[in-house]
C-alpha cells in the first residue's frame, strides 16, 4: 500500500469516529483501521494524518503523551443571506 493511499484511508477511519465519538486517540484509530497499535510505523503514520488535520482545522488536540486526544472542532455554519 502506497504511503498516500494508506494516509487517505486513516483520514476517513478518524473522519468517520469523530462523527460518532467526541474524541479519538491514536490507539482508537489502529483499531478501527486495522493497523497496529503496537507497530511505530502504524502509529508515526497517524499521527501524521491527525496533525494535518489539525493544522486544516479540523481536529483540536489536547492532552500530551498516554493522555493526547483529538477533538473535533465544530465548524460555525455558514451565514444565512437574507
């Protein structure tokens, strides 16, 4: 697997846990993908997705080390025009 096709597939693994949980962790996301949690490879990959999410500003990341979570940012809806 391409490292770009790999990459598209973990976006839409946390794309799709953050549409049904608050917040998603490293681990959460080898798991629902099918990676290893326990390979660094695996987990240097996704966490390379989840920090290009955060800076397009779609995640929020808190906590730091065994504790570092991703929230999803709530994006303002779009102005009405009247």
């Amino acid at each position: 697997m391409t490292a770009t096709k790999k990459a598209v597939e973990i976006e839409t693994v946390v794309l799709k846990l953050l549409s049904k949980q608050e917040e998603i962790t490293v681990r959460a996301v080898a798991q629902a993908s099918g990676l290893s949690e326990a390979d660094e490879t695996d987990r240097k990959a996704i966490r390379r997705v989840l920090k290009t999410l955060a800076e397009r500003g779609l995640l929020r990341s808190k906590g730091a080390g065994r504790s570092h979570v991703y929230v999803r940012v709530e994006q303002a809806p779009p102005p009405t025009i009247p």
